[in-house]
C-alpha cells in the first residue's frame, strides 16, 4: 500500500514513527514551507523523520495549489493521510488517492467541530474530549467516523498535555485502520448532525483576560492557552504581560476589584512564588509572566515586582 503524507504539527510525528515502523510504504512527506510553518502553533519538523525513514519531503505553501497538486499525483497513492495540518483540502487534492484521504480531528466528533478543538474545550470547562479519525471530505470535519478514542479532561491538564494523548491515539488508530484496509475492510459511519456551530478559529487577540470572569474560567483560559500557544495575556500600565502558569484558589467571594495585584505571595520554594489577582469571585495566583521584550518572569522575581495594589486589565 502506497501512503501519502500530510502534515506539519506535532501531534502527527508519533503517527507518522509507528506507520514506518510497521514497514508500510510512505512514499512522499508534504509539509509547509520553513517561514510559514514557523508562524503555526505547534508546528514541527519532519526534517529528521524523513531523513531516517527515507522518505521524499516537499515544502509548499497551499496543498490546494497546483504545483502542490502536480506533487500528490507524482505520489500515485493509495492511501492520503493528513494530520496536523491547518488548510481544508480542496475537491482536487482529496482525488488523489485511490481508496480515499483521511484525517484526524481532536475531539469526539459531530462534537466540536472546527478550529482549535482542544483549546475550546479546556477553556468551556469541558471534562473530556478526544480523538476522532475521518474520511475526508469537502467540508469542515464532516467525513465518515473510521474510529475514536476519548479521554478526560483532568482540572491539571493543558493544552499540551492533552494534544500528547491526540497524538499517541492517531498512531493506534491509524495502524488499526491500515490492518483493515488490507483485510479488504473499509470501515465508516455517517456523523449524526446535531447543529452545533463550528468553532471559530481563534487569533491571539483572544486570549486576552477578562478579570471581571470567575477564577476557574480564567485559569481554564491560562492552560488552554500555554505554550506552544500564544498564551494568555494582559495589561498593566500599558504593557502586555502574557500570562504562561497560574493557579487557582478555592475562594468563593470578592476580595477586591477585578484584575488587582492584591501582593506578593512568597515561599522557600520558588515555584510556589507569585502574585495573587483579584477576580470577580476570588483570586488566581499568576506564577508566571512574559513581559512584551520576551522576558520571562516567575517565582521570587515575580513576587518582588512592586505591582500591589495596581490592577491587570483587558486592555493597554
């Protein structure tokens, strides 16, 4: 079975290893250009792996255009993949494999659809989420269901933490997938359509904190936003600080107006160190800040900043 490949986050590598590993044929690698995949969350380089399986790597800018197009029939595959990869392939693109395209979706589909899957849920508060694998088809994730995989949300997770149990699902599920089409199997079944909206695509600016949100729903939005994201962020005296690692207190009132620096919290340990913000039902204690130069603050230098009494807002 002749395999194509498509993708440029992270999450696709364990995949693309256990494929290899199984000795099933990956005949051509398309990822995005260097500058442009620099730009995306989460990208990853697919450099090394292709290097050691050696497996024929093309950078492009849009899969859709007809260069791209010329590289996927050049493929002659059987089998496309696409995982990790943000552009909605085009009717021309998903022609070019015999016995279909198929991608993965992080969440438990009709559920979720849409953009940044992963980092919705978190910050809806949601308990669990997972992974689903498709059959691609014209439209935003809306193929047949070949297989899923669910997993909780924990109070302690991230993003990150979250997207390494997408991408050790997509390797299993995909490995099952390939045992079936050799079997003669071709496994699907039609999505219910419940009418939820697709979620939106977020930009940076969204991260932005609204202090005048519950701690829970701030803190949410701090974990759903970590790194390799942009983060969340806000202002104080006109600067933007965005705001990598907090924790939240189980407070239930208000101790002052929302979004102010009620003081230094101090410990030995200096991962414990911080500043405590007020919220609209409480505080978080925010352990740790990038200010708008790149420079990270945390633990006893964040506890020294001279900031009490001042207030963090949503806007410069």
């Amino acid at each position: 079975m002749r395999i194509g490949w498509i993708g440029v986050h992270a999450e696709g590598i364990p995949a693309l290893e256990a494929v290899c590993a199984a000795d099933y044929d990956v005949v051509g690698l398309m990822t995005l250009r260097q500058d442009k995949a620099e730009r995306r969350c989460g990208s990853a380089d697919y450099d090394a792996m292709c290097e050691r399986f050696e497996i024929p790597l093309y950078e492009v800018d849009n899969c859709n255009d007809p260069s791209s197009i010329a590289i996927l029939k050049s493929w002659n595959c059987d089998l496309l993949v696409v995982l990790g990869w943000g552009q909605i392939l085009g009717s021309e693109a998903l022609q070019q494999a015999r016995i279909g395209t198929v991608g993965a979706h992080a969440s438990l589909l009709p559920h979720n659809r849409g953009s940044a899957p992963v980092n919705w849920a978190i910050i809806n508060g949601e308990q669990q989420t997972g992974n689903s694998l498709i059959w691609l088809v014209e439209g935003v994730d809306s193929g047949d269901l070949i297989d899923q995989r669910s997993f909780p949300i924990s109070d302690y997770d991230t993003c990150t933490t979250i997207y390494d149990r997408v991408a050790e699902s997509n390797g299993d599920m995909l490995i099952q997938l390939l045992q079936q089409l050799e079997a003669g199997e071709r496994p699907g079944t039609v999505q219910l359509e419940t009418g939820e909206p697709i979620l939106p695509r977020r930009r940076p600016k969204d991260g932005v904190v609204n202090w005048n949100s519950s701690s829970e729903e701030i803190y949410n939005l701090v974990r759903a936003l970590a790194r390799p994201y942009p983060g969340a962020f806000a202002y104080l005296n006109g600067e933007a600080y965005r705001i990598w690692n907090a924790a939240v207190l189980p407070l239930s009132r208000p101790l002052a107006a929302p979004g102010t620096v009620l003081g230094p919290v101090k410990s030995p340990e200096d991962s414990a160190c911080g500043i405590l913000v007020a919220t609209n039902n409480g505080a978080i204690l925010v352990v740790e800040v990038e200010d708008a130069s790149g420079r990270v603050i945390q633990g006893k230098e964040l506890s020294e900043q001279s900031w009490t009494g001042q207030r963090l807002s949503n806007a410069a």
